[in-house]
C-alpha cells in the first residue's frame, strides 16, 4: 500500500511515533521511535538502538504497527519488518542516522513494508477505519 501524501507530511512533523510488535505468546510490545525516514512509497526504516523485545518480536513475526498524530489527527501504519544487522539496507541506514546524529549506536534498520493504514483520528466518520 501506498503512502499518502499527507500521512509523509504528518510522519515528517511528528518527532515520536509508537511502534508495536508481539511475541509469539501473543504478548504485545510498544518502543518509542524517534528515528525514522520514509524511503519510498510503501517502505518505512527506522533505527535500532535500544530494542531488546522489538528485535526479537520482528524475529519471529514481522507484523508491526506504527502510531502517529498530531493534536487530533493520527494514523496506525500497519507493515512487515524485517530487522537489517548487517548487508546494503544497514549499511545505508547507518550511513543516513550518523549523518543527523552522529553519536548515534546503530544495532540495526527496521525495514517496514507497509500493507495497511488505518485513521487514528478521534472522529465517528473516521476512527479505525482504512485510508
């Protein structure tokens, strides 16, 4: 699925966005994700450097969903990840994070193909429903 213009334009404001995963009991899992780019139109990375659970989550089911608004506009982002540790997806998003900050750790890229997109927005005619 494509992104919309103005989800690019929201992801571009929001300076934290919400990212999920689960393990495979079913146990949820939310990580804070302040680094983060949209590479293309359907693909989303973001940079690994505290994730623990996340890394392990994506490992045994690249599911994912991201969150993000601003005052009372929102989206939920759903995708597959795979998490990069090493190879040209590493390799660029290292390069690219080190740019903006570079004392940054980089244990790995979050590549996030996305495959839904859902409004988060606080309204009866939108919430949860598919963009």
């Amino acid at each position: 699925m494509k992104l919309p213009q103005e989800i690019k334009q929201l992801f571009k404001q929001v300076p934290i966005m919400a990212l999920s995963t689960v393990d495979e009991k079913g146990i949820p899992n939310v990580s804070a994700i302040a680094s983060k780019i949209i590479i293309d139109d359907e693909t989303i990375w973001t940079i690994d450097t505290f994730h623990n659970k996340t890394f392990h989550n994506i490992e045994q089911n690249g599911n994912v969903a991201l969150a993000l608004w601003k005052d009372s506009v929102g989206y939920q982002i759903k995708g597959k990840a795979i998490h990069h540790t090493k190879g040209e997806i590493f390799e660029k998003g290292k390069k690219w994070i080190l740019t903006l900050k570079p004392q940054k750790i980089v244990k790995g890229v979050i590549e996030i193909k996305v495959t839904d997109i859902y409004y988060l927005t606080p309204s009866y005619n939108l919430a949860g429903k598919e963009v």
